[in-house]
C-alpha cells in the first residue's frame, strides 16, 4: 500500500485516502502527498465520500494548482462548503498511511466545514461530535 501510493504522489503530486466509517465514528478523508510540497496534509471527517473527496479536491487545488499555501486559523469559502483549518497536535493516529510515508515530518490541517445553518462545531449551541470528530483545535478565546 505504502508503495503504490508513493508512485500516485510521483505521477500525481497527492493521493486522497478514504476511511470507512464504522461503530466508533463516521468516515474521514484525508491527502497524502503534500508534504513533498512541504505542505501540511489535510483532513475531513463526517462527510460522505463524494463530499470528502469535492472538499479535498478543492483545497489540493488552491495548494498544487494556484500555489497558495494553506495556515491554520484560515477560513476558507469553497465551492462545496465553507471550512475552517484547524492544526492536528498529533496527525499519525488520524493519517496513518500519510504518517508510514512522512513520519516526524508529517503536519496536518482539519478542514472543520460549517453546517447548514453556516456554524462551525463550536459555535453550535449543541455540538455533535459525532458527526464530524475533531482532530485539530478549534480557535481559541478573542483577545
């Protein structure tokens, strides 16, 4: 797996893997590819797989297309729905074939979508994690 995915980067410049959701969490999506870029990885959890992939697709293409490079703290209007990057502290559990290629080099960044009302998780009056768990940190208190 780790090789074969090594030779889509080659030809590809990034690789999107899918996780399937199951008893403990809803399925996630993330690249592996972008650190050669020394970029860090990008992560969506909660979507479906179509909506995983558009999200994914869209932001790889502002980081390898346009050449812009994506911060944590961003917040970003896409086409397929507005997100939020937030830093993973520790990626490797989450990205874990990203993290056999990269190892210590491995960052990532969560894209955190806002939902149907435009409200990011800790905005919500309820959050549901289980809907979309978060890996990365959301924002901290306004000065």
């Amino acid at each position: 797996m780790v090789e074969k995915t090594k030779l889509t980067i080659a030809r590809y410049g990034w690789q999107l893997t899918m996780v399937e959701g199951g008893l403990f969490g809803p399925g996630f999506g993330y690249t592996a590819g972008l650190t050669e870029r020394r970029h860090p990885e990008l992560l969506v959890t909660g979507r479906d797989t179509q909506q995983t992939a558009g999200i994914l697709h869209e932001l790889v293409g502002i980081v390898l297309g346009r050449g812009h490079v994506l911060t944590a703290g961003m917040e970003l209007p896409l086409h397929t729905r507005e997100v939020y990057l937030a830093p993973l502290a520790d990626p490797a559990p989450v990205l874990a074939l990203a993290a056999r290629i990269y190892r210590h080099r491995l960052r990532a960044l969560q894209a955190v979508w806002v939902d149907d009302d435009g409200l990011l998780p800790w905005e919500q009056q309820v959050s549901d994690a289980r809907a979309q768990p978060l890996y990365g940190a959301p924002p901290g208190p306004e000065p």
